[in-house]
C-alpha cells in the first residue's frame, strides 16, 4: 500500500461523529426541537468536494440545488443543474483549483448564480449573533442555509481554510452539524458552537481578515446575466474605489457646466480596467446563456440604448 495517501482521518474527541449513536441522538433530539428542518433539503442534495481545493464550490452546489435554483445553464444533455464546473462566472476554475475563494469571492458566486447572500464576519458579528444565524437557519425548513468558511486547525483538525454548511443545531448542547463537504477526510460531525465560532476568527491570509459566515437565500431573480460584468479577474468592487478615486478629481477639476460636458470628461478620465470590465457587447455577455436569458440581456442592453446617459455618452464619442 502507498505510504502518501489516505484514507479519511479520526475525528478529534472534541467532535461527535453524525452517524455515531450519540450522534444520532443528538439527531433526534434537535430534530424534536425544531431546529434540524435545514437538514434534509441539504442532505437530499449532499456529495463530496470533486477538488481538495473545491470546498466553497462543493458547498456552494449543494446550497443552490437545496435552494431549488434554476442554473438557467446545461450541466448534462438537456438537463440544467448545478455542478462545479458550471461555477466559472467569477473566477476561473483553475485559479480556484489552485487557490481556493476568499469569503468576499464566495458570496460573489452565490450571487451570480440566484442566491441572496448575508456575509458575517467577527469581531462584527458575536458569537451570540452566531447563535442567532444557527436558530434562524436550522428552524427554516426551505430557503435559508448557513455556510461556514473556518481555520480546521483550530477544530483540531488538519489543514487550514475550509467551507462546508452547517445542518442543523441543538440548542440545548450548544452544538452545530457540520456536513464537512471533504468526506474523504472528515465525516459529517457535530462541534461545540464555541469551538466553530473560534475556528472563524483565524485570518484568511489571502485577505487578512477573519473568516466568517454566510447566509445563502433564493433571491427573486437569478444574477446570472450580469455576472460577467461584477465579476472578472478583477472585481468590479476594486475598479469601483478607482473610478471614485479618478472622476471625482477629474470632475473638480474641470468644473463642467452641463451635463455633456460632464460625460465628456467622465469618459477623457475613464481607467482602462473600467472600459475592459464594463463590455457590454452581447456576445461577451451572451454566449453561454440559455434562450430565456439571452432574451432578458437583449432586454437590459435594450433599455440601455434608450436611456438619456446613453445619449450623451454616444454624443461625446462621436
């Protein structure tokens, strides 16, 4: 037998195995209690991470298809579903093959792809608010799901940054269930809600900050048409701070006196990563939709042309 390879890991004694009998009877007990009702949508959508490095995808397919949302994209012959791979829009899979997602680049996704997302981050959130956001989603038996991002070495586990939702909650052992989405190495397993909390306030060494929770919803309307405008190899929310940066100095400056001129000098100072990011050529936008939303983009581009700002702009550039 390979001596680099491995097959799953021991739990550390400080987590209960879900399938163990005492895992089981905190089950049921929770179960009793009303606050397990996120569970089964979940675990009726439940597999394994396909990468190691996989996790927020792993986790954020399982969400989705528990929240019942229509990808509006093919995964397999004519069916539409959610899969990793179809979770391309924000960054590339490679690049997320190689270095994972940041919190910030995970709620992104999720809302690209039809869900509301509520990020939390300590010391802003309490572990009381955590509390909170557990009742809230383990007592909502449709629509709202809690994704974990947290340091595994602070649960005594190996490895670092991880991603995996959060099934349910006994609020009378203080303890949630987690659905580790890398079943190849840890089973699902319920932990002290104090410990997961901890295992939230290690920083991400990639943004500094802690790591945190998210609350997944179903929002009204799928993202997805606009995706490739919020999210590219630059976040849109990085060029925003330029663009703010850059025009509100060009706009004081110059002191325009109507509102032709002010486009005109909006556009002489506009950043070339604003121009790049904001491609609003169909088929940089279209390509890979489906009918339904290739029509709504139509639409919104549509709407563009006849707007006033649209008028100026073309005037400027004529």
């Amino acid at each position: 037998m390979s001596t680099d390879s491995f097959y799953r890991r021991p739990l550390p004694e400080s987590l209960i195995s879900f399938s163990s009998p005492q895992g089981r009877r905190l089950f049921r007990e929770a179960l009793d209690a009303g606050t397990m009702e996120g569970y089964f949508p979940l675990a009726e959508q439940f597999h394994t991470q396909a990468e190691p490095a996989f996790c927020s995808l792993g986790t954020l397919v399982i969400a989705l298809n528990a929240l019942a949302i229509d990808p509006g994209r093919l995964w397999r012959g004519p069916w539409r579903w959610y899969s990793e791979e179809l979770l391309d829009c924000c960054r590339p899979l490679d690049v997320v093959r190689r270095e994972g997602l940041t919190l910030e680049d995970f709620a992104c996704l999720a809302r690209c792809n039809g869900a509301t997302a509520q990020v939390h981050r300590p010391p802003e959130a309490t572990l009381d608010n955590f509390r909170e956001a557990l009742a809230v989603a383990g007592s909502a038996p449709e629509g709202q799901h809690l994704i974990v991002a947290y340091d595994r070495s602070t649960m005594g586990q190996t490895g670092s940054g991880h991603y995996s939702p959060v099934g349910g909650y006994h609020q009378g052992r203080d303890l949630a269930l987690v659905l580790d989405v890398a079943r190849f190495k840890y089973p699902p397993h319920w932990v002290p809600v104090k410990q997961l909390f901890s295992a939230l306030l290690p920083a991400d060494p990639v943004t500094t900050r802690p790591r945190g929770y998210v609350l997944l919803g179903r929002a009204e309307a799928t993202g997805q048409v606009l995706c490739s405008v919020s999210c590219r190899e630059r976040p849109f929310s990085e060029v925003f701070q330029q663009l703010r940066a850059v025009l509100t100095t060009a706009l004081r400056d110059a002191a325009p006196d109507s509102p032709d001129e002010a486009v005109a000098v909006l556009l002489r100072h506009l950043p070339a990563e604003a121009v790049d990011l904001l491609d609003l050529s169909f088929d940089a936008l279209g390509g890979h939709l489906v009918p339904e939303h290739r029509a709504l983009l139509n639409e919104i581009i549509h709407a563009l042309r006849q707007s006033e700002l649209f008028r100026l702009v073309a005037q400027a550039l004529a």
